[in-house]
C-alpha cells in the first residue's frame, strides 16, 4: 500500500525562526570558505527564487522533476555567489534540514501503518518531492515515520512526478509487489487518484474538509484512521 507524503501523512507550515538561523548557517559557512557574507536579505531572495521556481515547475503540470540543485547553483550564482558541488550540497543540507521543524506528522499515521504492517501488508510512500534526497530520507527519521515503513520513493530520486507512471512503478518495485495488488492514499485527485488508476493500482482520496466532489476513487476519507473501513467497503478485508 502506498501513501502520499505531504497533506496525507504530514502538513508543513513555514518554519520561520528555522530558516532564519538556517542562513545565519550559511552565512558563516560561506564566509568560512572565502566566498564572502552576504546579507540575510540576499540569502532569502536567493531562497525565494528556488522556491518560486519549484512552484512555477509544479503547476506547469510538466511530468519530469525540476533539477533543484542547478535551480539553487543559478540562483546563488546570479546573487554573485560561486559554489562548488560540495558547498551547494552543503548548503542545501542546511536549509532542508530547516524545514524538518516544519512537518508535522498526522498522530493517526504511525497507528495505521503499524497496524497494517502487523497484518502482512507491506507499506511506503510515493512522494513528489523535488528536494535533496538524502535530506528527505533523513526527514522520516527525524520524524520517526522510517521505521514504520517498508519504502520510500520521491520524486527526487526518481526523476519524475506523480502522475508520471514510471515513479508509481519504482514505488511498486521498491514494496516487490504488482500493481494491480496496490492501492494508493494520498490527498490529490490529479496526482495520486489519476496516476495512480493509470498504473494499474486502486486508490483512496484523502479529503480532510469533508468533500467528496466528484472524485473518481475508489473511497473517499476525511481521516486516516477511516482508511480500514473504507477498504472494508471497498471488498478488502485485513486479517
């Protein structure tokens, strides 16, 4: 079973006293290695810009996953900021591990995954998420989500975004099962519902508003804790 990441597992709010010290981080990291101290202001344009890219990249609806760390090299570089791999690397490995204090983990996700691990089924998610991979690896274990999962696939490291078939394929791959014995959770009708209906998978939205719409899953939930019996009335029984 395959669960989305942010707004089905997690919410994020905006970390803001994190990043701060986040750029004083880099500021002095920077300064350290002779690239000079630029000014909190122009680490925040340079972070706004990143941001606005990945926005811009996502609602283009474009399948392929934007190359985060060429976006930030050009950014820092237009800011007037050379890094070298290592350093960008670095740097991006301080600024994502701020957002960490930004996730908030859904008290019901650790219970169910728990409880369906216990009952045979393996589980994992499949994410779009354009970030540093080893910083969102990294991220489950700060928030104690990595050891209740049997997998995790990002878009990142996949190269390509939900509802692209091929990372709901490295997702099937990743849990060593088939398709068409998946179901996927996750909270957008586009992304996971569709792409997932075209992998070849059943799939259940996730609409804590209450709203059913007119969505074409197979059940809708406004909680997690709802997901056993809507796969109940779905004719999937856990023993």
């Amino acid at each position: 079973m395959l669960f989305d990441y942010g707004e089905t597992l997690v919410e994020f709010s905006r970390p803001h006293q994190a990043l701060a010290e986040a750029k004083v981080r880099i500021r002095a990291l920077l300064t350290t290695s002779g690239r000079g101290a630029p000014s909190a202001a122009s680490l925040g344009a340079v972070f706004d810009r990143v941001d606005r890219e990945v926005t811009e990249h996502q609602v283009s609806g474009a399948l392929d996953e934007i190359d985060l760390a060429a976006a930030a090299l050009r950014a820092y570089g237009d800011a007037g900021i050379s890094l070298d791999a290592a350093l960008l690397d670095e740097v991006l490995r301080i600024e994502q591990e701020a957002w960490w204090h930004g996730a908030h983990l859904d008290p019901e996700a650790i219970p169910l995954l728990d409880d369906l691990r216990a009952r045979g089924i393996r589980v994992g998610i499949c994410s779009n998420a354009p970030y540093r991979v080893q910083s969102l690896h990294a991220q489950l274990a700060f928030l104690g989500l990595d050891a209740h999962l049997d997998a995790a696939t990002f878009s990142a490291e996949v190269g390509w975004r939900k509802p692209s078939p091929r990372i709901f394929a490295a997702a099937t791959e990743a849990l060593r099962t088939a398709a068409g014995r998946m179901l996927m959770v996750g909270d957008s009708e586009s992304a996971d519902i569709a792409g997932a209906h075209a992998a070849g998978m059943r799939a259940v939205l996730i609409s804590r508003s209450g709203g059913r719409g007119s969505s074409r899953a197979d059940a809708v939930i406004a909680a997690l804790r709802e997901l056993p019996g809507a796969l109940r009335n779905m004719g999937i029984y856990l023993v």
